[in-house]
C-alpha cells in the first residue's frame, strides 16, 4: 500500500510520457511478463481473438493478463515510417506529450531502433526504452547517436540459477542464463560508455530474495539508478521485504516524486555512502469514468492503475491507443482517441492531478 510521508519534500510530474511497444520479440520467457497486454504473436498466429493463448505455446512465453483483459487484435512491428511519424505527432498533439518510451517484447532485438528513436528525436520527444539488456551492447551505440537518453533494465538475478529459475521450464538452463547476464552487464557497460542513463529495476517479491536484491544493489550501483519495485502479486509481504532491504541498507528517505495523472510514484533515499535508491510503487490513481464500474477496480484485482497511454500497432490494421493492460478491450483506434473523450478524461486527470499536488504543503 502506498503512503506518502508528511516530512518529506514531493516533487510533482506530470505525465507526458507515451509507451509504444514497437514488437513482440523477446528471448527470454520469464513467468510474469505482462507483454503489455497483448497475446504472444508467435503463439497465437493462426487464432482469431475468440482462441488467443495467455500460456502453453511453443515460445514458452507468456501473456499474463490476456485470459481476462479482452485483447482482440495481435500486435504488429513498428516501423520507422510515415505511419510511425504521423502517430507520434498526433498522439503529441492529442495529449501534450514530451517522452516516448519504447517497449516490447524486447526493443533491442528491433532490427531499426536507432532509427525508431531518430524519428522520435526528430519530432522533439525525449526517448527512453525498456530492455532485458540481452542485446543492447549491440544497438546502444546507434541509438546513443540517434539520441537516446536512457534504458530502463530489468534485472532479476545475479547468478544464472537465480534467473533461470523465473523462466518456463524448457528454458531453465543455467548455461543460457548465464549469456543473459553477461549479455545484461555488457548492455551496462556500453550504455554508460556512450553518456546514456541507465536504471536498474528490481522487483522484491518477500522475504527470500532478500540477500539477492542486496548483491544486485552492491553490484550496480552508483554508476546505475537503482528502483527496487514491490511484487503486487505478494501485497504486503513484498512492500515489508522492500522496507527490510532499505532498512539492511541504512537508507534514509529524502523526497516523494509523484507521476500526475498516473499511477507511478517513487520515494528516493540515500545511503550513508552518499548512493541514492529508488522505491517505485503503485499509487491508487484511476480514470474517474473509465474506471468507476471496471471489475478490477478494486483493493484485490487491479495490479497498476491508471498507468498512461500506450500505443501498439495492430496487424494489418491501425495504430491503437489503450489505457489499461488489464482491459485491452478498452483499445481504440488511434483515429478514434484523439476525437474521443477518453482522451479529454486523461488530460483533465493529469492536469487537475498536478494542480492538486503541488497545493500539499509538503510540495518542493
């Protein structure tokens, strides 16, 4: 459960962020990937909406929230096109947006990235992505030119044993885990040779990964930004395993940092030796009518908010805009959002969110 503590100073944002996920591709099958909503492709080719898979394909990949969010279309690649520019700048223009945040699947694996974020570059955006790191030594170089400004990675283990042990079972190979990790830590080293920022994302599901997330803290940082993230799976197991780390850790809390308009928030701290570590969590933030009488839309069920906007490419079809990994039934046409009054709920909710925050006393 998220808590803001009165002593602290809040820095308030505003959401001007948009995910895109520019494919589906991904060599790894981790256990609790949410695909960001959308079936596997590789899984689900030859199925109509009625027959799409969540699990049990061949990749060994899954779809977490697929045998209940309603996702009717399969996801196409991205590319650097017309099409890609003309959404861009119509979802910029729709929302007032300033980032485009790639995602996949796994975006260092799109055969054009650099020119993906070139195009984005080009239109004013600041561009981030988020990676598993395993091919990212490749394609940094290119995109740090093309103006990247940061990868977001997500780290699980520090030993083969520990990462192979949250993939599908036909892939728990430590030898393989093991090119994944090096592949991880050669992605760290080529991000920051090239001046791009680089976090670390460390999920804490309870107790037991305890001494795992203190080796992967001592491994990464200073030179990465480290955001522990609580298990929404595990409640309150996770968030006590979190405070149990930062409490391991001496950490000391310096300030809130609150996404208006959006569910993400972080605490920052600081350690005695001067590192800073991030504790991102979900705060209760919903659309007012788009949300109201959803069946998720309770303490239980509903695992991120109101997040932000997204935009995917339907195969053979537009560019969708949707609001909610958990209810992909919810996705419209992009032609239809920028005229809707889902796109006037999301805007008057970040602005009258950032209009409230920043009146709290305890605002910096």
């Amino acid at each position: 459960m998220f808590k803001l503590e009165p002593s602290l100073p809040v820095e308030v944002r505003p959401d001007r962020t948009l995910r895109v996920k520019i494919l589906d591709s991904c060599g790894l099958t981790c256990t609790f990937c949410h695909n960001e909503g959308t079936p596997v492709v590789a899984d689900n080719r030859d199925r109509g909406p009625a027959g799409f898979i969540a699990s049990g394909g061949r990749s060994g990949r899954v779809s977490l929230y697929l045998s209940t969010n309603g996702a009717n279309f399969l996801p196409a690649r991205i590319e650097p096109d017309e099409d890609y520019a003309l959404a861009l700048a119509a979802m910029r223009g729709a929302l007032d947006l300033e980032e485009v945040h790639l995602t996949g699947g796994e975006p260092t694996l799109h055969p054009r990235l650099p020119e993906l974020v070139a195009m984005a570059r080009e239109l004013g955006f600041t561009v981030g992505i988020t990676s598993n790191g395993e091919n990212g030594a490749a394609v940094i170089p290119a995109c740090a030119k093309a103006g990247l400004d940061r990868i977001n990675l997500s780290v699980f283990g520090t030993t083969p044993e520990e990462l192979a042990a949250v993939q599908h079972p036909r892939y728990r190979s430590a030898s393989l885990a093991k090119r994944k990790i090096d592949a991880l830590r050669r992605t760290i080293d080529t991000a920051l040779a090239c001046g791009v920022k680089v976090s670390a994302n460390i999920v804490v599901p309870d107790r037991s990964h305890i001494p795992r997330v203190l080796r992967l803290v001592e491994e990464h940082a200073p030179a990465v930004t480290v955001r522990l993230l609580n298990s929404l799976a595990e409640g309150d197991e996770s968030v006590n395993a979190v405070y149990s780390v930062l409490d391991t850790l001496k950490a000391v809390p310096v300030r809130h940092i609150l996404t208006a308009g959006a569910s993400g928030s972080r605490t920052h701290y600081r350690l005695p030796d001067g590192r800073d570590v991030y504790f991102k969590q979900i705060r209760p933030v919903r659309l007012p009518e788009t949300c109201r009488d959803c069946q998720f839309n309770n303490g239980r069920d509903c695992a991120e908010g109101y997040y932000g906007v997204r935009l995917y490419r339907a195969q053979n079809g537009p560019f969708m805009v949707g609001v909610c990994i958990q209810r992909m039934d919810l996705c419209v046409s992009l032609g239809h959002f920028v005229m809707s009054e889902l796109r006037n709920e999301v805007r008057i909710l970040r602005d009258e969110e950032y209009a409230r925050l920043r009146r709290q006393p305890a605002y910096a």
